[in-house]
C-alpha cells in the first residue's frame, strides 16, 4: 500500500500581518538610507559628492578620502584612545551593575527603597543639563587626581560610567530577581558559599542582560562627541575619534568626502561589536517578548 501524505497548504497572511510587515520595512529603509548615504559618499569622488544633483550611485568609486583620513597626523592614536575609553567603561559597567543589582535584590538593608529611585531619577536627567556642572568637577577631581581630571582619558572613562551605571543596574535588576530563590538556598545545601553562587551560578543565568548592557555602553562611549568636546580641551593626544572627524570641518570648505570615510571607519567596530554579541542579545529579546 502506498503512503498518502497530505497535500501542503499554503500560508495566507492576514492582511494586518502583511501591512504591519510592509510598514517595518519601509522603517528599516529609512533608517539604513543614512548609513548607506555615509558610506556611499565616502566611495565617491570629490566632484560626485559637491554636484548639484547627486546620485545614489557611483560608478568610479574611489579610496582617497580613506587614505586622506588614515594618513591624517593622530588617526591611530584617537582610535586608540577610543577604544581604551569604550572598553574599560564597558568592563567596569557589568562588574558594577552586577555588584549593585545582586545587592539591591538580594539583600534587604535600609535605605534600599530610597536607592532604587535615586538610580531611576538619575536616567531622567538630561544630559546636556549636568555637562558644566561636570566640567567644574572634572577639573576639581583634576587637583586631587590628575589622572581623571580634564584633559585626561580618566575623566571621560567617569563620565561615561556615571551615566551607564543608572540604566545598567535597573535593567540587570530585573534578570537577577528572576532567578529563583530557591536556587540559592539549594547550593547551599550543596555547600557552596555566596561568593560561589554569585559568581558560577548567578552571573551566567544573567549574562544575557550583561550582553544588552555593554552594547548600549559601548555604543554610548563610542560615539560620544559632547564630553570629549568639553572634556578634552587642549591635549590633543587624549582626543577620541568623534574630535579626529572634526578636524574636517572646515568654515569655508568641508571635506565631506573624508567626514563620511572617518564616519564610516568609526562605524565598523561598533558593527563588529554587534555582531559578536549578537546572539546573547537576540536572546535577551526573545525572553523579554515571550515575558
């Protein structure tokens, strides 16, 4: 006898579907217009970028505008500087956010109500509000220690985890207490120590929120050109990538060209970072959805 397998339907969208799709990509699209836009333009030959009706194409794409702005005098040395300032605000802003999310929800000590909103009210201040008040201190701080004063990589690397820390520990917060507490008391009947589960137990289950943090810090320090303008005033071997692109801006004539080169090598680690965490952070939205 022969098998009989049943005949494949095929899927019809819902309308709503199909439009909320539609609607998405026409989103998409106009977000990733200025990225390609960018990087379009830092292909295109000089007289393509100044026409008067320029194209969305090029068809003598060219490299000077890259090589005008890696043969630029300090290139290396603000990537350099960037790089250390996005990394250590990045490693010090899980170790802290960790620390501060286990003790806000696994201990109960007084005053834990009042610092929970303090670090919610702190994520509502404005930026822009506190930049001279930061500056004033920064170089206070200089008088006590030089290293994190202004002029010095110190005081951005402050700066930047002032501001990641608020929103780092309410959202890790959130994946701590979702770890029960039975767990805990189960290792230790096992016999492991708090420090133990904390550390082998605890900041695995969590690690996903950890992945969205550092993205969002390191994509806040990475692209900072508000501190680094006010912070890094006249010692140029401490000026990051956003203050090198700078340079190309000129009153009379810019370098579009070379702007859009820098901006597009500025814009690679960020994609490289992305995509090496970006498992971990389509997991942390997988959860937050089925939540």
């Amino acid at each position: 006898m022969g098998v009989t397998t049943a005949p494949k339907t095929r899927r019809v969208k819902r309308p709503g579907r199909l439009i909320a799709e539609i609607i998405c990509v026409v989103i998409a699209g106009m977000v990733a217009f200025p990225v390609y836009w960018m990087v379009l333009s830092a292909f295109k030959p000089t007289g393509q970028i100044q026409a008067e009706n320029p194209r969305p194409w090029t068809l003598t794409p060219t490299l000077e505008h890259f090589e005008r702005v890696l043969s630029g005098e300090g290139f290396a040395m603000f990537f350099l500087n960037s790089v250390i300032v996005a990394v250590v605000v990045v490693a010090l802003s899980l170790l802290l956010s960790f620390l501060s999310a286990v003790a806000l929800t696994r201990f109960n000590f007084k005053g834990r109500t009042v610092l929970l909103v303090m670090v919610l009210v702190a994520q509502m201040v404005p930026v822009e509000a506190l930049t001279i008040p930061l500056f004033f201190l920064m170089r206070s701080v200089g008088d006590v220690a030089p290293a994190f004063g202004t002029n010095h990589l110190g005081s951005l690397i402050l700066v930047h985890l002032a501001f990641s820390l608020p929103f780092a520990i309410w959202m890790l917060r959130g994946f701590v207490a979702a770890v029960p507490q039975e767990l805990e008391e189960a290792s230790k009947i096992d016999g492991a120590s708090r420090m133990r589960f904390t550390w082998q137990i605890l900041f695995p289950l969590v690690a996903p929120g950890l992945v969205a943090i550092s993205v969002l810090a390191f994509i806040h320090a990475w692209n900072d050109f508000l501190f680094a303008k006010t912070f890094i005033i006249s010692n140029t071997e401490n000026q990051t990538l956003p203050l090198a692109i700078l340079v190309f801006f000129k009153p009379e004539d810019t370098d579009w060209g070379a702007v859009m080169a820098g901006s597009t090598l500025m814009t690679i680690p960020v994609l490289v970072f992305f995509i090496l965490v970006q498992r971990r952070l389509v997991s942390v939205m997988g959860g937050a959805v089925k939540g």
